[in-house]
C-alpha cells in the first residue's frame, strides 16, 4: 500500500512538471523546416520572443538564410522548382514576411528594420528575381511576378508607406 502511495506521488509529481514544461515551450520561438528533397542549405536564426518561421522546400538547389531579431516576427517561405534561393532578415519587432516561389531561376532578398512592417513576394515562372527592403514603421510592400524575365525593388524608407509591383 506504502509503494503505491509513493507511486501516485511520484507520477502525479512528474506529470505537473511536464505539463510546466510543455506551456513554458509554447512560449519559446518557433521554426518549422518541411519538405526538403534534394535541397541544399537552410540556416534560420531566431533570436528574441515569439517569432515564427515556416519553410517548406522541394526541389533541387534550394538555399534559405532567414534571421529574426526582434519579437513576435513571423515568416512564412515556400520554395518550388530548381534554383530558388530566398535570404530574409527581420529586425525590429512584429514584423511579416510572405513569401511563395515556384519555377526556376527565382531570387528573392527580403529585409526589414523596423515595427510592424509587412512584405509579400510571389514569384512563379522563369528568371524572377524580387528584393524588397524597408526601413521604418508600418511599411507595406507587395510584389507579385509571372511569367519570364521580370525584375522587381521596392525600398522604402520612413513610415506608413506603400508599396506595389505587379508583372505578368
């Protein structure tokens, strides 16, 4: 009877800590890598509280580098095709990243200082290639590309701005 006395309280005891420990990790930043094939390189650094990134690649010589420095940043990145590559840096704090490529030869350099800035890219087809930097608060910029041979830049400096490309 002793032992499972002790045995109740060493089970209740160990599923209140791992239930501590599992709402603690709901706190912690959040990465998430899917979908990798032939895939080449994917370094995601996340440094401050709560940020989030999403990445699904498949293909051949995919290559991300995303870095989030301040908090609650969120990026969502979706590589399809052969030659993608998509280097993402957020500093600041509440900053959004959408960004989806499917096809072959797309580039994509996104960056954002600041708060609660917003970049969208979508790129499908054939030598595509977007960079979008952004400096300030409140910032918006949307790029938007299909088809062959088509190059977009959106800089925006200050705050509350935007911004928008379309090419088909």
């Amino acid at each position: 009877m002793a032992f499972h006395l002790n045995l109740r309280g060493y089970l209740a005891a160990v599923l209140l800590i791992s239930s501590g420990l599992c709402q603690a990790a709901d706190l912690q930043a959040e990465a998430r890598y899917a979908g990798i094939v032939n895939g080449k390189v994917a370094n995601i650094e996340q440094i401050g509280s709560w940020n989030q990134t999403r990445v699904e690649q498949s293909g051949a010589s995919q290559q991300l580098t995303q870095r989030q420095d301040g908090n609650r940043n969120q990026a969502q990145i979706s590589q399809s095709g052969a030659n993608n590559q998509a280097y993402l840096q957020q500093t600041g704090n509440a900053n959004d990243i959408v960004l989806s490529q499917a096809g072959s030869y797309n580039q994509a350099s996104l960056q954002q200082n600041g708060l609660n800035n917003s970049a969208n890219v979508q790129q499908s087809g054939a030598y595509n290639q977007a960079q979008v930097s952004q400096y300030g608060n409140g910032n918006q910029a949307s790029v938007q590309q299909s088809g062959f041979g088509g190059t977009a830049s959106v800089t925006q400096y200050g705050n509350n701005s935007t911004a928008s490309i379309k090419q088909w």
